[in-house]
C-alpha cells in the first residue's frame, strides 16, 4: 500500500503561493488531472507543469536488505505509512491488519498469547519452545517471542509487511514472512512535535518528541516519548468495573553518530511499559442452562461486552532493548554490523473460570503467569555495489534466547482449595549462513539465487509442584522433565526477473521456508509433552508483476502465490483435568494459495484512492490426528484458522486547500473480509461471519505554522466483530476489540 501523505499538501502549498495568473494556471493543471488522459502530461514539458504535476510519492523499502523502491523488488510487500497510522489511532501491530488484507492477528488475554499469521500461516501456540512463524524485525533487530511485538510503535516511519516465506535474508523466524518495522532516524535539523489525542471511552495519547544536530555533521539525535491511556468497553458487573483498557508509557532514543563519510554508527534504546486490563474472554454463548445460570446477570450473546467475575483479568509488561548498528562503506562495499540485546517482563492474572461465584459445579480457577526473557543477538553482512553483473548480499546471524517462567493455577471449591505451581525454561541457539545473489544479464533480465544454512539448539526443563497427589479440575500432579534437540535447517530462494518496461517489472521466484524443533512447555506439560516437534517446511511458488503507469499516477501490484507446508506446526483443543488445553503437535500438510493485489491512485492533485484486495484459500490436505484427541480430526480440505478467504481494504484521501494558507483533508476508507474459522478443530461455534469496518475523518491543517487539527470516526456502521472466538468446555468466549463501537476522538498537533 503506497504513502498517502505528502504529494497533495506540497502541491496545495505551491499553488497558493504562486502569482494570481500561474495560481489559476495550477487550478486548471490540477482539474485536468482528474481525467484519463495518459499522456496529456507527458506533452508539458514546462518546468512549472512537471513540478505542478500530480504523482504519487515514490515508496523505498528494504525487503532485500537494501534501500530499493517497492516497484523494482521482486517480492511481494505492502507497505503501511507510520504517520498515517498514528493519524488514524492504528498504535500496534494488531491495528493493521484491517490495511494489509495478507496479514491476521491472533489476539488473547496477555500480550503473551498473541501472533500473527501472513497468508493463512501462523503460530497458535504461546509456549516458550516455539518460535513464530511470522517474524517481527525492528530497525534489523529480529525479535524472539511473538508478544514482543505488541507494544505501541514510538516514532514510525514505516511497515512492511513481507508476503511469503523471507527465511534466506531474514532468516530466523521467517518461514511464512516478515513484519519489517522501520522507526523515523535523526534528522539534522532541529524539529519537535506535541501530538494530543482523545477518544470516547476516556481514551487519552499524548506523544512528543524532538531531534535535530548535537554536534553538526557528527552527531544527531532524538527521543519520543508516549502516555496514553483508556478505560475500557467492557463492564464488569461483579464489581461495576469497566476493562479491556491499557495503561502505557514509554520512551525511545536514537543517536546517529557519524565520524567520517565513511563511517555511520547508530544507537538505539526503548522501553515501554504496559498495565491491560483485558478480560479473560467475554462470554457470547452459553453451551449448557447450568453455565448461563451462573453467568448472571450477564446475557451471553454475539456482541456481549459484560462479564461477571471475581478476579481481575490484567497484564503487567515491560519491554525494553538496546541496540547498535555499525554501517561502513568499503570502497563500493558496504559492511553492516547489529548488535542487539532485548529483554521482556510479564506478569499476567486471569480468572480461568470467567464465573463471579464459586460452586462445586464451577469452581474458582485464578491464574499468575510470571514470564523473564532474554535475547542476544548479532547479524553481520556485507552488500557489493550497485550496478555490476554480480550483486549480493551475504553475512552471518547468531540469536540466543533465555526465557524463564512460573505459573501458579489455585483451584478453589466450596470445600478446598488446590494449587499447582509450574516452574519451566527454555533456552535457544540459533546460528546462520546466508546469502543472496542477483545476476544481472542484460539491464532488463535479471537472475535471483538465495541460499540459507541454519543451526538451533533448543532445550527445555519443567517441573510442576501440586497439592493433591491425583488429578483435580485444571491441575496435573507434580511431575518433571527436561529435553534437548538441535537440527540443520536450508532454505533458499530461486528466481528470475523480467522489466517489460522501465515502469512494468515481473518475477517469477520459488522459496523455501524452515521453522525450527519445537517443544511444546507449557503449565499442565505431560509426558506425552516431552518429544520435540519436528521443523516446519515449506516450498511456495510465486508470480508477480508491478507496473506504474499515468505519468506515476497509477501503480498496481499483482502476486499469485502457492504454498506447501510440511510438518506444520499446529495446536490441536483436547481436554485436560477436565479443561480445554491445546496441544501442540506436527499436524501434517496444509497448503496455501491465492492472488493478491495493492495499487494506488492519485486521482487528482487533490484525491488520491488506494487500496488491497487479498484472495487466500489455506486449507488443511492431510491432518495427522493425535492419540486421545478431544475435538473431531476429520479437518482435511478444511479452512486454517485466522484465515478468510477474501480481505479488502479501500481508502480515499482528498485534501482542499485554501487561500488563507489552511487545508481541509478528508479521509475514510473501508475494510472488510469473509467469514473466518478460529479453531482448526472446525467448531461450528468458533466462526466469525463476514463484517466490514467503515471509518472516516476531517482535519484543519497549517502546515506552515505547523499545526493540525482532526475528528475521528471509528467504525461509523456500529458493527460489532470478534477478532477471537474460542471453546471454555460448557461455553464460548470472545475477544472485544477496541472498535466493536462505534466511537469518536479529536486530534491535535503542534510541530516547532
């Protein structure tokens, strides 16, 4: 998805600024634009016609580790514009989904249950001996666990959202693609910003940064900082609280230091800290007359957003890291150096039974989960120049993660209370040989050739404590284990490139992806529990083609793709101590396949149209079922979970400037995406139907005395959706997103 800001508000500027007669000259330019005349344009070869020409901004991204534009890489990427997201109170990554219709999310309770899936691909699984499959990458640094990636984005410039297993560059973590995240660097000149927000619901973010030179040529420098805070939509009718709300407040840092022409080093550091308050599902169906009795006085139904229970659901998170990067120009040469450390503190309380009263047919389950992680990691490689027959790209990556957990589960009942207390690590090691190389046989004929060796050594140990020597509701008895494996894993990319024209490029490419063992710890670990998971792998084919056309008006971007899976790793509900876990097991073969399509139109000088559309068919060819499963297995041809088979996004911005220096900006667009199935199991209970999300905005902007004003409007149709809907044994429960209403908010920005 291109830029959306910047082209109108540089062309509105400039027609106000111009003489009367070249003013009326730029109006007549600007509505000359609005029709479909190719080269009318072209014809004008006036400078003050091609500065005046409307055309969308130009798009760099660094999908093949280089500064290149989306329109030349022969990849598949969208690209998601950080000010835009801000503008539209899209803070994380769980925000955009609704922009990249390729890309889902699987949200939970804490931050710690979360991933995402790209193409239908994802891992269902929060324990610490499973990587994702969907890397996270921010300013080069790959983040280990999934949930890391939740936290509010300081100083975005831009996302893009690799399609496709990225396991030959990006390597760890990469197997079905890539969330490449890049923050805004150190400008030299000197500039700040205060941005306050506030929305319905008592939601309040408040961001402000500056930057600029501290010594000139040498050192730049920035820091951006963030409050923000929001009561929640959901009651609590136990209490009269109101949750599913946040508490945040972080800080990042950046420091540019660049000694020689030569030389460029870049230090980075941020910390986030994270109070959320989301309930442990809200209850949308009661499955047996007992339940539904004691959920009251809250009424289960589809657009539910009350709850009734004792104990107060909430995530206490920190997140923090520091990096360096080192780029040094040799020659035509370019080496690059990250070193990164990250670190991660989680504490979640739930209420397991989601009941405000204790009964012996439901009794009270009270969970803590105490997460400490660690990561260390270093990438270095090496780019040629630009230009000649042979380029590429090659280096080494090594990655050491240590997580350390305890989770306490208290079983209460009108007669005794029973408690089991889980203690469990896990420790990996994850080292890399990579590169890629494009050979360059005439100027529009291209060759692509990848290749990637990957080692990991991972290692688990658990022991679990109880107070009752048999099984009880939820708890196992004391048992303990520990276990190591370490594999070889190749992946790899092969290709050509095709430019039909210097604005129209295709490809033609096939990968290979590998996701590493797995083990699958978690609290109730059985010895059923302890065999490693066999690696992921996965071959995908894909055909695409950019072109830019209308004088850079139009660009459109089609992939068509087809994906093999083998020993996919999946999580399957069975019933344990009389509750519903998920077991993680190599579930066999699955595929994916589908077209995809992002463009962008900038209409006239003052509407620009953009958006995505996203046909993706996962489905399930061979399930391999495991021994005392719960759930039914007969799953193949089966949709994947999180994975609906159509997805669109549609957006207009249109800007009016006007004589007294001010513009009014309009925007809206509108997301929407067939019905989807949560549980690979295929409950009927667990699907979501199809919906749309129609959102819009108005602001008053001086772009010359730096200041901007918007109102919002956040799902305007007032449609209430469910981005999770999972099984508690004798009901169904629900996540609430932030727009299962309909709300507003007012934004204000002042730039100095």
């Amino acid at each position: 998805m291109q830029y959306i800001l910047g082209d109108q508000q540089k062309l509105a500027q400039s027609i106000r600024t111009a003489t009367p007669r070249r003013q009326r000259f730029g109006w007549l330019l600007a509505g000359v634009a609005a029709l479909p005349l190719p080269n009318a344009f072209a014809a004008d070869s006036t400078a003050a016609a091609q500065d005046l020409e409307p055309t969308l901004k130009s798009v760099t991204v660094t999908a093949t580790r280089r500064e290149e534009s989306l329109q030349k890489v022969p990849v598949a990427v969208s690209v998601v514009d950080g000010e835009q997201l801000e503008r539209d109170n899209r803070n994380g990554v769980a925000s955009i989904v609704q922009q990249v219709p390729s890309l889902n999310f699987r949200t939970g309770a804490s931050n710690k249950d979360t991933s995402l899936f790209i193409r239908g691909v994802g891992t269902i699984s929060t324990s610490p001996g499973v990587e994702p499959t969907v890397a996270t990458v921010i300013d080069g640094v790959v983040y280990g666990r999934p949930g890391q990636a939740t936290l509010d984005l300081l100083d975005l410039e831009r996302i893009e959202v690799l399609r496709g297993p990225q396991g030959t560059l990006f390597g760890k973590n990469a197997s079905a693609g890539v969330l490449n995240i890049v923050t805004k660097a150190p400008t030299a000149e000197t500039h700040g910003y205060i941005d306050q927000s506030y929305y319905s619901g008592n939601e309040s973010r408040t961001r402000f940064g500056i930057g600029g030179s501290l010594i000139p040529d040498t050192l730049k420098g920035s820091i951006t900082t963030l409050f923000g805070s929001y009561d929640g939509n959901v009651d609590n009718e136990h209490n009269g609280q109101e949750v599913n709300g946040y508490n945040h407040k972080g800080v990042r840092g950046k420091l540019e230091f660049t000694p020689n022409d030569d030389i460029t080093i870049t230090l980075a550091a941020d910390y986030m800290q994270s109070h959320d308050d989301a309930p442990n599902g809200v209850v949308s169906k009661s499955l047996t007359p007992a339940f539904a009795n004691a959920l009251n006085p809250v009424r289960a139904s589809s657009d539910n957003r009350d709850i009734n229970t004792d104990t107060r659901s909430h995530v206490d998170d920190i997140n923090k890291g520091l990096s360096g990067q080192l780029d040094w120009n040799l020659g035509d040469y370019t080496l690059t150096s990250i070193t990164a450390w990250r670190g991660w503190d989680n504490t979640q309380y739930q209420d397991g039974d989601r009941l405000g009263t204790i009964t012996t047919a439901f009794p009270g389950t009270a969970d803590k989960g105490d997460l400490d992680y660690n990561q260390y990691s270093q990438e270095l490689r090496l780019a040629s120049p630009k230009g000649q027959f042979l380029e590429y790209v090659g280096g080494l990556f090594y990655m050491h993660g240590k997580d350390e957990e305890t989770y306490q589960r208290t079983l209460t009942t009108p007669t005794r209370i029973n408690r089991g207390i889980a203690e469990y690590s896990t420790t990996s090691d994850s080292y890399s040989v990579f590169g890629e190389t494009t050979l360059n046989f005439t100027p529009d004929f291209r060759g692509i050739a990848g290749l990637r060796w990957t080692h990991d050594d991972l290692e688990y140990d658990h022991r679990r404590t109880s107070t009752s020597a048999t099984t009880v509701s939820g708890i196992q008895p004391g048992t303990s284990s520990s276990g190591s494996v370490d594999e070889d894993g190749w992946s790899g990319r092969l290709g050509v490139q095709y430019d039909l024209s210097d604005a129209v490029t295709t490809y033609l490419t096939y990968s290979r992806g590998y996701k590493g063992p797995a083990y699958n710890v978690f609290f109730n670990m059985q010895p059923r529990d302890t065999e490693a998971l066999k690696p992921e792998t996965s071959n995908t084919w894909e055909a695409g083609i950019k072109a830019t056309s209308w004088n850079n008006r139009l660009t459109t971007n089609l992939a068509v793709f087809h994906s093999d899976y083998d020993n996919y790793q999946a999580n399957f509900f069975d019933t344990v101590a009389g509750q519903v876990v998920t077991r993680l097991i190599n579930a066999g073969s699955v595929s994916t396949e589908g077209v995809e399509l992002d463009y962008a139109l900038q209409a006239t000088s003052q509407l620009k149209l953009s958006g995505a559309l996203a046909y993706t068919r996962a489905r399930i060819d061979d399930f391999a079922c495991p021994p005392g499963a719960a759930a039914s297995c007969n799953v193949n041809g089966k949709p994947l979970p999180f994975s609906p088979d159509w997805k669109s996004y549609v957006r207009a911005d249109y800007s009016i400037p006007l004589d007294n220096g001010l513009d009014i900006e309009l925007g809206t667009d509108y997301s929407w995406q067939s019905e989807v199935q949560y549980d690979i199991s295929q409950n009927v209970d667990t699907k979501q139907g199809a919906y749309g999300i129609w959102n819009a905005s108005i602001a008053l902007a001086d772009y010359n005395d730096g200041w901007r004003v918007a109102l919002l409007g956040k799902n305007l149709a007032d449609k209430s959706y469910s981005p999770l809907l999972a099984s508690g044994g004798s009901y169904i429960y629900r996540s609430v997103p932030r727009d299962d209403e309909r709300y507003f908010g007012v934004q204000v920005r002042k730039d100095f």
